[in-house]
C-alpha cells in the first residue's frame, strides 16, 4: 500500500497501472465509512499476493486529485489498467463483494509469477488479443455495418501497428466521421500512422524546434510521430505548446488533434456510473482537458 501525491500520481498509479491493475481509494480521515474500507482493502492486498496495487489518496490533502477523480462522495474506490480506470465502487462495500469486484479484473497471477513462466504460458497469456480480433472480424463478416465492431477492429489493428488493414477496415466508416467523435479520433490517429514514416526523425524535429519555438510544422509532425507511437501525452504537450503560442494555427488543426486524443485516451467502453454516482474519469484526460479550457480561454 503506497500513498499517492500528485508529485508521485504518474509513476505509483498511471505508470504502475501497465504492469499491474492499480486500486485507488480515495478517503478523508474524517469519514467513517472509509475507515471501516481500509483495512479491508489493505487485507486483501496481501491476500492476492501482488495481482493488485492498493493506492490511497487522502483527498483533504491531494484536493487536486479529487477533483480529476471527480469525488462527489467518499470513500470512492477506482481499479486502473493500462493507464485508464477500467471500473469502481463508492461507498464501503462487505469484503465479499469487493472481492468478487476484484475477481472480476485482477490477473489469475502477480506479474512476478507470469515472468517465471514458461514459454508456453506466455503465449497462452498473449493470446486473448487474437481470439477478440477473430471475433470482431466475424461480427463484421456477418454485419459490415456494425459500426462499434468496426471501431473496435480499427483501433485494435492501429494499436498493433497493422496501419494499411486498419485503412481498409477504416474506409466504410470515414464519411461518418463529422457525426461521430470516436470515428474522428480514430480517423486523425490513422493520418498520424500513415504519415509517420516519411516524417522527420524525432531527434531531427526536436532540432528544428530548439532552434525556433515557433516551428509549428516542426511540433505537429512531433506530435504525430507520438500519436503513431501512442506517446498520447507527448502528443498533448505539443499541440498545447501551439495552442499557447497561437490558438487558430492551421484553422485550428492543433485543438482539434488535441481533442481527438483525449478521445482516444478514454475507453470506448468505459462503464457508465451508477444512477446518482459520479462518472469513472482519468485523472491524466481531465488533467489535460482543464488546461486545454484554460489555455483556449487565456
């Protein structure tokens, strides 16, 4: 159990979240109810032997880290995977049910053990990713205008690098893109792949922006070569460092990059809140997306 700042927030819970889910329970010494939690989930912690990270945010003292949570009640408890909050629960739930909560995400293994594993039992853990794309091909194969199918198997085919079959499958739902804010997304993350390889190097962009911080050219090729690399927040610190200097640069090209990442860095399946209980946010989206408000409106 680590307690989280916004000075360590990146490395103990964004970073730590590739390698193992990470549960974030956000408290107050004042309340009841999450002092009754804690020692549950501090218990249980041990009791999955390293399949989970416990993270606790005192939010009086981390207010800034309450408020990209969007806390509304306490205590408030969030599961993170790769990056992103992946489910949660408000309210000091029976060990029991937080369990199942936990078995419901948590590996069947800490990391540590998968790393000793043979490789048999590695390609047995790689290979759920194959399995889904077979499945969104058959979904297409058998409804082509299943547009969330269709989503999905581009998004996945980017995420593997496959950028000309994710340009094929991408084509019957380009024209949609206008109406649509993930097809947006996906539709600047696909131009981002496909130029990426006669950009530049980064070295040589970087270079070229030393020498003049007004090299817009320069920095939104940068922020493509991350977009292509999925570096999402790289990318961000480019096109804000645009937005900064010169908001309508290229009519506009740089916000609206910057949205469509924010876009991308947000599950399309995120789980809707319960009735009366605050969305599931990511504290590095909302991070972004307060200083994006603030630079466009400076």
């Amino acid at each position: 159990m680590i307690d989280a700042t916004v000075a360590n927030f990146e490395t103990e819970v964004v970073e730590a979240s590739n390698t193992v889910p990470v549960l974030v329970d956000l408290w107050a010494p004042w309340c009841g109810p999450c002092r009754a939690l804690g020692p549950i989930l501090e218990k249980l912690e041990v009791a999955y032997e390293g399949r989970f990270k416990l993270v606790k945010i005192n939010t009086e003292e981390e207010q800034e880290l309450a408020a990209a949570f969007g806390v509304r009640s306490i205590p408030m408890v969030m599961l993170l995977k790769d990056g992103q909050p992946v489910d949660g629960f408000v309210g000091a739930l029976p060990e029991g049910q937080i369990r199942e909560f936990l078995d419901k995400h948590v590996p069947d293994t800490a990391p540590e053990q998968a790393d000793e594993a043979g490789p048999s039992d590695a390609k047995a853990a790689s290979a759920p990713a194959l399995p889904l794309l077979e499945k969104l091909q058959q979904d297409l194969a058998t409804n082509p205008a299943n547009d969330n199918a269709r989503k999905a198997y581009v998004e996945l085919l980017l995420k593997d690098g496959r950028t000309a079959d994710a340009k094929l499958a991408f084509e019957p739902i380009a024209g949609k893109a206008l109406a649509d804010a993930r097809i947006q997304a996906l539709a600047d993350w696909l131009c981002a792949a496909q130029a990426a390889p006669g950009l530049p190097p980064v070295a040589a962009l970087q270079s070229s922006i030393a020498a003049n911080k007004r090299d817009f050219d320069a920095r939104y090729a940068l922020a493509q070569q991350h977009m292509a690399a999925q570096q999402w927040t790289a990318a961000l610190d480019e096109l804000l460092d645009i937005l900064m200097r010169d908001k309508s640069w290229s009519e506009d090209r740089a916000r609206k990059t910057f949205v469509n990442i924010l876009e991308l860095m947000t599950p399309a399946d995120a789980p809707k809140p319960a009735p009366g209980q605050p969305p599931v946010t990511d504290p590095t989206v909302e991070s972004y997306r307060r200083r994006l408000s603030m630079t466009v409106l400076s």
